[in-house]
C-alpha cells in the first residue's frame, strides 16, 4: 500500500508492506511487514510524531528514556 492511512488500528502482516504517514490510535507490525514514512500515533486525543523515517523494530531514543522514566 502507498499512501497515507488514518485508521484505528493497523496490522501490517508479515507479507505486506506500507509506504507514507500513517496516524492510528494501535499499531501492529509482524516480523517480515514492513513499514517505511512517518508514524503519528493519538495519545489523548492529540497526534504525536513517533519514529519517523526509522525502518520497524528501531525506536528513538526519547520514546526509550519516556519509558525509562515509567518504569
């Protein structure tokens, strides 16, 4: 898929692929999907950027100290 998706929920299989921004409330990502743009995500009713141009599996660094600070 190419494009840009607003959605719910999203669940990228392990044969499928997505190209452009994505905004969703769930995302899913199984081994082999793959996922290349710009992932905004809802949190409280307001859009935050996440990960952005990071292929799936990595994480930004703020998102690992944010969950650092929970534990």
């Amino acid at each position: 898929m190419d494009g840009n998706i607003d959605c719910q929920r999203l669940e990228i299989v392990a044969s499928g692929h997505v190209n452009g921004e994505l905004i969703t409330d769930d995302l899913v990502i199984e081994s082999g999907g793959r996922f290349i743009g710009q992932s905004k995500i809802r949190n409280d009713n307001t859009v935050q950027l996440i990960g952005a141009g990071k292929k799936s599996g990595e994480r930004d660094a703020d998102a690992k100290d944010e969950q650092a600070d929970r534990a």
